[in-house]
C-alpha cells in the first residue's frame, strides 16, 4: 500500500453498549497499531442485528480501507456478523472443509464431539483466507477487494490476541500497511502534573514539528507520546529526541515505554541487593500489591502488614503507643515509626509505609480526608514526607500507592549519591 | 416521546483510538442508560478533525434520535467539535455573555484571569440549551430540531458525570426518553461458569420471553442481568422473578445488584459482630485491598500480612517451620497454619488465608502454576480448599481472590446453622 490507509475498527456485542463490560479489543488493537505506525482512525461498535450490521458495515466499507472487526463469529443463533457482513459485500460464502477438520479436531482433543452449530463457523468468503484459531473454535476471516482488505477477529480475548500478533501482524506489515519497526517512543514520567509536563517539552516540541505529542494522565502519572508523522523518521532519530526529552524532565522522567512505579524500584533494589518491607494503613494492600504483581519480585520485596488498626500497627510493626496517643496513626511520627518498624520485624534493609485519610469518613482540621504520608526507612535514615489528594476512596488509594513508590524511587537514586558520601558509616 | 429512541454516543478523542485510554465515558453512560430502560444502540469514536467530524456527525444524525457527544468542548485550538457539529447542522452559534460570567466567576474564584482562548467555549447553539458545567469551564450544550436531540457533555470524567446525573437524566426523563424506575435487575453469581449459569436459568428464560437476559463474566464471578423487553413491566414483577431465580442459584447466589463478595463478607461480618485478619501469599496484599476499598471496613477487618517470603511466614503469621519442611509453602497444610497463625497473632475472630503459585514461574508436578489452596479459620472450625487456575499472572491473583471471598461467603452462611448446632461447646 502506498499511502498510509485508513483503519476502521467494528467491535461487535450489545455487552460494550450497555456498560457491562469495557471495550478492551480497541485499546488493544489502538496500542498495537499505533505502535507500527497506523494509528485506528475511527472505530465503532454496533449491535449484532442484521439491518445494522449491514448498514453500519458498508458506510465503514465506503470510507475506510482496512476494516477489522471483533466478535460476533461465535456458534449460537445471536452470531449474524459473518452471514450479514457477506451480504451486505455481495461475497459468497463457501463451506470449508479444512475448517470443520480443524473444529472436529480441536473438540477430540478436548474429548467432545463437535454439535452441529459449529457447521455455521466453516464458512469463508469465496476468494478469502482463513486465520487459523488456536485457542477456540471460530476461525478469522479475510477479504480483498478494490484495494480494500477486511479482517474478521473472533471476540474472546484469548482466542483474538494470539491470531492478531502471529497471523495480521505479519500480514499487514508485508503488504506494507505497518512499518517492521516501533513507530513511537512513550516517556513515563511522575511528579508534575500534565500542564507542567507539557510545558517542560515545550522545546522538543518546538524543535520537532515533525514529530505528534500526546499525554496521558494516570493518578499521578503523565505519559508523554512522541510519534513521527511520517514513517520515515529513523528510529534512532526518535531515540535521540527521547533521551534530550530525558534531560529536561530530570528527576521526573521514570523510564522509557510502559514499566510500573513499582518495577523501577525493584530494579534499583535489585541493582543495590537490597531487600524492602512494606506497611500501610490506608492503602490498605495495594502498596504490596504493586510489588507482588512483578513476577520474581519475591527476591527484592520480602513482604507487608496491613495494619489497619491501632493494634496491628503495634504489635505486628512496632509502632509505640506514645506515638500514637501524642501524634495519631494519621501522623509524620507514626508514618516513621511504621517503617522503621517494619524494616526491623521483616529484617529488610528498606521500610516503606503509609498512613492517611483516604475517605469518605474520617480527618480532621489538620488532616483531612486526603491527606496521607509516606514513611521511608533506609539505610542511610529516615523521612518522611506528606501530600494531599482529592477524588474518591479508591483514587485517593491508587494516588498514594504512587506517590509512595514515585518518592522511594527518587530516594533511591539518590541514595546511590549518599552511599559514597557515608560508606564509612555502614557495615 | 412516544417509541424508544434511538440513542447514539459518539465519542471524541485520538487517545481513545491509540489504545491510550479505555473508552470509559462509553461504560459509564451505558450503565446510566441502561439502567433506566434506553439501552445505547450505537457508539463511535472519531477523532477530531473537521471533515471526519461533519461527516460521521451528519450520518449519525440521520440514523438516530439521542445523540450524545463527549469532549472536544477545550480551550485550545484543537477541539473543533462545537464549531464543526454546528456547520454539519447549519445551525448558528451566538456568543452567551452568561456563559462567559460563569467562567469568569469560575476562574476568579480560583484566583486567576480568564484568557481569550476561553471565549470560545462561550458559544451555544442559537436555539439551544446549556448545560452548567460546575467543575470546569466547557458548558454542556444541548440541540433539539424534528424530534431529534443533540447532547454535547465535556470530556473530563469528573466534569461530565455531575453534568450527566444531575441535567441530563432529569431532562431525559421529562421528555419521556428514560422511565423514573431502574428498568433492570442485576443478580450476581459466583462458583459456577456461565454455560452452568445459563443452564439454571433457562426454566426462567423460558417462562419469560418478556426478558432478555445478559451475562457478563469476570474472573469467576458471573453476572445475569434480567431486562425488560417492554418498559410497562412493573418493579414488582421484576423483583419476583429474580427471586425465583435467587432459589434456582442455590450457594451461587452473591446478592442483587453490584456489591464485591468482600461487601458481602463483611454485611455477614457485621451481623455476627465478629472480625477478620488475612495472610497472603500470592495474592501478595490483593485480598486485604479488597476489603480496604469498602469505607468503614476498619471495624471488622483488622488487618494482614503479605507473607511473601519464608520468613516471614514463620516470624509473621506464626507458620511452624517443620510444616513448611515437610509440606511446602503452597500446601493446603500451610494454608490452614496461616489462616489460624493470623487469626492468632492479630487477635482475631476469623481468618482467611491464600497460597499459591500465581506464576508464570514456580510450581511443580504436584502444584502447578495456577494453584491456589485458601484456608479458613472460624470459631467452629478451620478448612483448607484448593483450585487451580490458567492465565496470566494477574488473573491468577484475581480469580484466588475471588475464590477465597466466595468460600468465606460460603462459610459464613453455613456457619450460622453450625452456630445453631455447636452452640453449647464454645463460650
């Protein structure tokens, strides 16, 4: 293809329209695309009846040149999409042995024999290809004609991704719709909100108009999105552009591409050997969560409390009553004592803790809901520091969580300064 | 109006397209919609350019009744919408100096001056309505003309829901569009597949072909939502045959509606006046976030530890360490020594503890990756169950959450006969 062709996506289910369930097949295939250099250029989703299909079908076919759609290929009376999508094309559709060979086997191997229903899905468009489907039943479909190409996915997530990674992929990339390389560079990055952000790179922005910016804003986290406009910018161009992007955003720049707060501390820990422990009131798991979901992380984090009552916080991290009866558990001083504490109890070298208020009930003049602080033990001392958040319980949460894990990586790095200036001290 | 409108939502926004964001405005106006009986039937997502604008406008202009746009209502030069939507329409937009008092007021009590690229969100359709937005400076802008309806809501979540809710559903509602009542039933299931699920359901299918009935499926949970097909069916009605469904799902049942199965732990929790600690392993801090992300939850969930390691396991949560030399620490034995070890140590009621190996490394011939073994510790008794799971990571560490939050439900619902039963031995 010689221009850049327009991509339309048709996602298929009553499920996304009804607010049961997000469409995660766009973002998918959004992410996918766009990281080969063919952002999606509209998308829409439609119920599976079939004057609508058809009609929404060929306005689609009218105007874009890449059709993929998701779903409705399933074996049950309420899957029209390939009967109607067929005729609203005028394509015939023919009956495909290989396919039934291919469902029969598939139900052996799992010790079924195959209904009658599975019959509908053997059917392809008469000149068209067949996506193998590894992992379920109904076969993608594919369609050429007049320049224009339409590919059927099936709707269950596992049974999509694998056939859209290992089957269109390769395919769009040969016929020259997709670039072979990455198209576009993320920059995480944590501590500024996006108007800041978005003023730091004023000068890259400035200095490269052939480059697009998009920013995302995720409880505390701004993603900034450098994408060429032309697929001929070089990839080590974009590169150099990243690493000068890098510079200006000094010590909020988290990483390049998708990593998690939590991940670049494990990674700094790994780097140091060093083992953490976590405790917190509020956020009540999701701090440990965070390092629990990175596999491996086993070796770095040793584990947490989730001291969520006065108790807890005294017995199972040490936290002294007197703190709490002069301070309160919402407190600078108990957020210390927290991670001093749990350091000691789970024989870390680091301790990171929170306390606050994450709503509704609960704070007071001097801490209102929102207010939270984040205690950090190391090596080389202890700190703390405070934020305020607004939003709801479960985004105060997530915010916190952030923050925790944004600080302790900025200390660690800094840390790698420390631990020349005091190496006499330790050990 | 007298027929069932057509609703369509069109929203706008190039991050929606590159897989940056989930289309979450989508969900949020589905449920609200849905819930009182105008289920959207279409959507797309185009991005804001002006001939991709007029033209997808106009089609979805002729096509349906409710159209209802989100963002693109900005400041800056890149939100067109207004301008563009209005040309698609030929109808005229006129300058509401109204409009502009507000932001000013807005701004000033923010303690900054309105800029000049803000006079552009003072325009409204010359026939039109707005829509005050109290959380930014877009107004919603409302459009009427041959029994069709425009609704332009901003972009921003927090902007756009309290513009929703409290301007929009009131005015959907006095025109007819939306019914007074909530127009469905959620009944929430857990423990069985959605095959099993469907299967129970069918007598009620069957005797009410006035239904539709929805299933939604998320990491073992199984959602049936019950709806209408005419919106003369009273409440009533409606409540009765999902009681009649209630009986036909047994232990299934969760509860009506959408509360989380740590909600439904926690209503039994409070009824018997009792507390929880948990011990988690693979879960690794998800299984007590559950239960932190319900407000007032303090009075009955005391805490956890995330035992990640060994160590900690012993030292912690009290797990004598020949049961983790004989057996392991992903054995129903070690399960059951953490739930009763953390019930101890916090001084708690009951416990609730998760090991396992949520992969993708670990396992082996007798625990593969995947196994999950949750132990239960009541006042009557303790009990070890195991499950085994695919997927990812990530699902794995959910699906054991729910596992384990279904079986306590489970527990404590039989727990009241045990109560019955075995109340002359404790106390």
């Amino acid at each position: 293809m010689s221009k850049t062709p327009i991509v339309e996506v048709i996602n298929f289910g009553d499920e996304l329209l009804v607010g049961i369930r997000e469409n995660s097949h766009l973002v998918y295939l959004g992410e996918q695309l766009a990281r080969y250099g063919l952002p999606i250029r509209r998308s829409r989703v439609i119920t599976d009846e079939a004057l609508e299909i058809r009609r929404a079908f060929l306005d689609a076919w009218n105007y874009s040149d890449v059709i993929i759609t998701t779903g409705g290929l399933g074996p049950t009376a309420d899957d029209k999409t390939r009967e109607n999508i067929a005729a609203a094309l005028g394509a015939e559709l023919v009956f495909d042995p290989e396919i039934e060979a291919a469902i029969k086997a598939r139900f052996s191997l799992l010790g079924y024999t195959m209904g009658k229903d599975h019959l509908r899905q053997c059917y392809r468009f008469a000149n068209g290809e067949v996506l193998h489907n590894e992992r379920g039943t109904a076969p993608g479909l594919v369609y050429a004609k007049d320049g224009k190409l339409l590919i059927m996915l099936p709707g269950p997530t596992q049974e999509l991704t694998p056939m859209f990674e290992q089957l269109v992929l390769p395919k769009l990339q040969k016929i020259g719709a997709l670039s072979a390389e990455e198209a576009y560079l993320q920059i995480r990055t944590c501590g500024s909100g996006e108007s800041a952000v978005e003023q730091t790179m004023q000068p890259i922005v400035k200095a490269n108009p052939e480059l697009t910016v998009a920013y995302c804003v995720h409880y505390g986290i701004v993603d900034v999105r450098l994408s060429p406009r032309e697929r001929s910018m070089p990839w080590e161009k974009l590169k150099a552009i990243g690493h000068e992007a890098r510079e200006l955003l000094g010590d909020d720049f988290v990483c390049f591409g998708h990593c998690s707060l939590a991940k670049v501390v494990v990674h700094e820990l790994r780097a140091l050997d060093r083992t953490l422990a976590v405790a917190e009131s509020c956020t009540g798991g999701l701090l440990s969560n965070a390092f629990t979901n990175i596999a491996g992380a086993t070796k770095f984090f040793v584990g947490g409390v989730v001291c969520y009552s006065n108790d807890v916080k005294v017995a199972q991290v040490g936290v002294p009553e007197s703190i709490l009866e002069q301070h309160g558990a919402v407190s600078p001083e108990c957020a210390i004592a927290m991670a001093s504490g749990i350091a000691e109890r789970l024989s870390s070298d680091y301790g990171l803790s929170v306390t606050g208020y994450a709503g509704p009930d609960g704070g007071d003049d001097k801490n209102p809901v929102g207010t939270i602080h984040v205690g950090y033990h190391s090596p080389v001392g202890v700190w703390c520091k405070s934020f305020r958040y607004t939003g709801g319980r479960l985004d105060v949460k997530t915010r916190a969580v952030h923050a925790a894990l944004d600080w302790m990586r900025r200390k660690l790095r800094q840390y790698k300064v420390e631990e020349f200036l005091c190496c006499g001290e330790r050990d």
